[in-house]
C-alpha cells in the first residue's frame, strides 16, 4: 500500500465488548489518512485494554482497507 504525503490520524475510540474480560474495554478506532486530495479511511484499529485482545489477530492490532 503507497499513500502519498498522507497524514494518518486515529478517529475518536469506541469502547466495545471484549469477549474475554466480558467487559466494554476494548477499544476501537477508525484510522483516517488525510492527502492533498482530502482525507479517506484507511482501516481500523482495535485492543483490548484489559486483555490486550483484538479481533484482528494478536500480532495485529490494525487492519488497513484492501483497495
Ligand atoms: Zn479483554
């Protein structure tokens, strides 16, 4: 993946359910990028607080859209 000149920024996290700690402690973003040619989303973040689970893997805690 190539962005150009991008700026990437982290959108406001929203607390859902982490299915390990039965809690409302992981936390998710949306991760934004924004160019020359304005700002789009470039992919997702998520971890848990409590367990440091997260619904995109264990070594990754981000996933970046597939364009
Ligand atoms: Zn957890």
């Amino acid at each position: 993946m190539h962005v150009e000149e991008a700026t990437p920024l982290i959108g406001e996290p929203e607390p859902l359910w982490c299915p390990h700690c039965q809690a409302s402690t992981l936390w998710s973003a949306t991760i934004y990028a924004f160019t020359s040619q304005g700002s789009h989303i470039i992919g997702g973040w998520a971890v848990c607080e409590g367990c440091g689970w997260s619904p995109y893997g264990w070594q990754q805690r981000w996933v970046t859209c597939q364009t």
